[in-house]
C-alpha cells in the first residue's frame, strides 16, 4: 500500500494513505501529549483535556453543535489518550472528509474549555475511573504499570487520581494544552479515498499558519529491579486476573520482532502453548494473553489471564514452566512457522479499513519516526529464528526480572514472591 508523508515548515507532519477501493474516509490527529508528559499535580490532565476538547469550539460553541454535525454525517468518532499520546478521530463516507476533517481540526485547535462543562465533566471522569476499578481484567493492568515503575510517570494511571480530577481549573488545561499541542509534536493521518493534493489543500487551509511552541518533555523511565515483585489487590472476585510481567526493550529495539514471535507462540491464538495448557488442558481459566508492551524509552513482556481462585499458584506454575521451557528447547519449524503465518495474517486482516490503516502508520510516525508497510513488518516476522527466541527468552525470562500484578481474594503476598523463579 502506498504512502506519502508531507513536512510542513511549522512542523507538522502529514501522512496521506490513498485506498481508492475503499468507499470510507478517516481523518486522525495524534499528538504527543500522555500520563508520560505529567506532573504529579496534574496526574490525569492528558485524558481530561481529551474529554473537554469535545465540549466546545469557538465555531461551534457546545457539545452538541459538535456530535450533531458528525451524526449528520453518518460519522464514527472518537477520541483516546495513552501514556504517550492523544488521538482525535472520524471516520465517514469519503464523499464527506472536507467535513470530518474540519470538524477534527477545530477540536484539535480551537477548544474553548467552558468553565461549566468542565465542572460537570469531573463527575464523568470519576465515574469512568470507578468502571475500570470494577473491571478487574483491565484494572489489573494499571497495578501492573504501579508495581513496575512506581511513583513516576509510566507508573501512574493514565485516567489520574479523583482528588487531582476535583481540583483541576480552566487555566491548567490552557496551560498544558499551549505546552503539548503543538504542529511539531502532532502528526495529521488521512487515509481512504482520498487524494494527497485534496489532503494537503485543506491541511494548508487550516494548519498552514499554526505557529510552532516550544514543546515541553517528559522524564526519564529510571528502572532499578534487583529481586521479584508482587502487588496485590483484595477484592472478592469470583476469579483472579493476574499480570505475569517481565521488564524487556523500548519502540525501536532491534529485538520486538522477536519479542512479538515470542509472545505469539505463548499467547496468540486458541493453538498457542499457554491457551492450550490453562484452558483445553487445565480447564482453568477462559482468557490467556501473552505480548510485549513496548513504549518510546521502556518495554514489558507480560502474560495475563483470568483464572479460577483455588488454582491461582497451579497456573503461575504452569506459566513459569512454559516461560522456562522457551529458554532450554528450540521451537520446531513446524511450530515457528505456524505462528509466523498466524501474525502477518492477522496484521492484514486487522488492516482492512481506513481508520486501522490511519492508526498502523499514525502509531509509527508519532512514536517512531518512521513508515514501514505490512509486507516490511511481515518480512521482519518472517526473519526471526528458533535460535533467536532462545536467546532472548534466556535474557527476558530472569528470576529477578519477574513481577506479579493479581486483583481476587488474597491478601498475604508471601506465597506468590516464593513461586516466582524459573
């Protein structure tokens, strides 16, 4: 699939994916603004300003001015916000992207922050943070982030603290906003039947004359692991969901395409070793996943599952085992080769449509500074040898590398710190 990628001189970056066979276009915005770029004071700005940007713009002044024009449209909409960027997004008929493409540039840059809905907001931001704590096989995963960074950025929850949401004024989102957003730390993706001279009139139209800022940092990951960890939350939940997690390597390590193989034959699909050994064998649990988690300056393998409380040590046992096995046996062909083929298939499948597209080459440029197509990556997949997954499952899968997240019954943690050895 071709591509093309524009520089404008204020900065901004604009990558045009032209898919003439497709009848939808996607206009994505991502901007290098996440829990990474916070303070502790302002824990949860990123995802709050993200929630208030809807809220009004000086062309249209209230909510619904906004949700109206692109349900009139027909329009999917969105937004999110991670630890290391922000995305606002619309997908509709290709026939209307002048119009979704100037609705989400107006929320991008023209974002009023009324004084009222921000006040209202704060309930809605509470209220979200309360659903993900009584999601245990999502809020798992937050522990996980605590256990292994602590108290600094990538530690912290990307959705904040309720005392910090409470406390939160108009100014702070000026403020964070006029240090974040800015062309030199975004890039614009337009993909779908489009053309690239239709994308860049209306790029230059609206973001021609944005001035650049000067774009504030985030701190360095200090990582500093000497023996395993466990964290526990009690809660009286008819499973557990646990999080085996070990530290591993950032975005551009030459070892993710190894890592992703790895994970694959551990956690990826109903044939994989763990989903064959906890749910067709040990009938414990309904979910397994295994994958590597990789962010600009940092990376974590995990292994999660939810599983039945009165056999929680059996499965971290069964896990660790197959952990271990990786290390002292090489992968079969007919294995390797299998998992290779189940990758590079299920990344063009999830390929399909525009707003997947948008995000495949948005997520690459934003983090990475770079544009691969899927045929580059499944050349990557398609390199990595048996000996290469020994090697690394021998420099990942290390006694004092290993951390244990679990949300269920449990409160005495003594237990899972002596399981956790290979």
């Amino acid at each position: 699939m071709k591509f093309s990628k524009k520089v404008l001189k204020n900065g901004l970056r604009v990558v045009t994916i032209p898919m003439k066979d497709n009848p939808t276009a996607t206009v994505l915005v991502l901007v290098e603004a996440g829990s990474k770029y916070e303070t502790k004071e302002v824990n949860g700005i990123s995802h709050f300003l993200e929630h208030m940007c809807f809220k009004g713009t000086i062309k249209r002044p209230k909510a619904i001015d906004i949700s109206k024009e692109l349900d009139a449209l027909g329009s999917q909409y969105n937004a999110f916000t991670a630890q290391e960027y922000t995305g606002y997004y619309a997908k509709s008929d290709a026939k209307h992207f002048k119009k979704i493409f100037d609705v989400v540039s107006d929320i991008y840059l023209n974002s009023t922050f009324p004084e009222a809905e921000m006040q209202k907001e704060k309930g809605v931001i509470i209220e979200e943070i309360n659903m993900y704590e009584d999601m245990p096989q999502r809020h798992v995963q937050d522990l996980l982030m605590k256990l292994l960074y602590g108290d600094q950025p990538a530690g912290w929850n990307i959705a904040g603290e309720k005392k910090n949401i409470l406390e939160m004024k108009r100014d702070d989102f000026v403020t964070y906003k006029a240090s974040h957003y800015l062309p030199e730390a975004t890039v614009l993706i337009v993909s779908g039947a489009v053309t690239e001279r239709e994308v860049m009139n209306e790029v230059n139209k609206i973001f021609g004359k944005v001035p650049r800022g000067k774009k504030d940092g985030k701190l360095k990951i200090k990582e500093n692991q000497k023996h395993p960890e466990v964290l526990i939350k009690f809660k009286e939940t008819d499973q557990t969901h646990f999080v085996l997690g070990v530290r591993s390597f950032g975005l551009v390590n030459k070892n993710n395409a190894i890592l992703t193989v790895l994970g694959c034959i551990l956690g990826g699909g109903m044939s994989s070793r763990l989903f064959q050994k906890l749910r067709e064998e040990m009938g414990v649990g309904y979910y397994v996943r295994a994958y590597n988690d990789a962010y600009t300056d940092h990376g974590f393998f995990q292994i999660s599952a939810g599983v039945d409380n009165k056999r929680i040590e059996e499965v971290i046992e069964a896990v660790l085992f197959e952990c271990n096995k990786l290390k002292i046996e090489l992968v079969s062909v007919d294995e390797l080769n299998k998992v290779k083929e189940y990758l590079v298939g299920n990344m063009k499948l999830s390929l399909e449509s525009s707003d997947d597209i948008a995000n495949f080459y948005g997520g690459q440029e934003l983090l990475k500074r770079e544009l691969k197509n899927a045929e580059e990556k499944a050349k990557e997949i398609r390199k990595v040898t048996a000996s290469q997954i020994q090697n690394l499952a021998k420099k990942i899968f290390k006694n004092e590398k290993l951390n244990l997240a679990l949300i269920g019954p449990f409160k005495d943690k003594s237990n899972f710190i002596k399981m956790l050895k290979f």
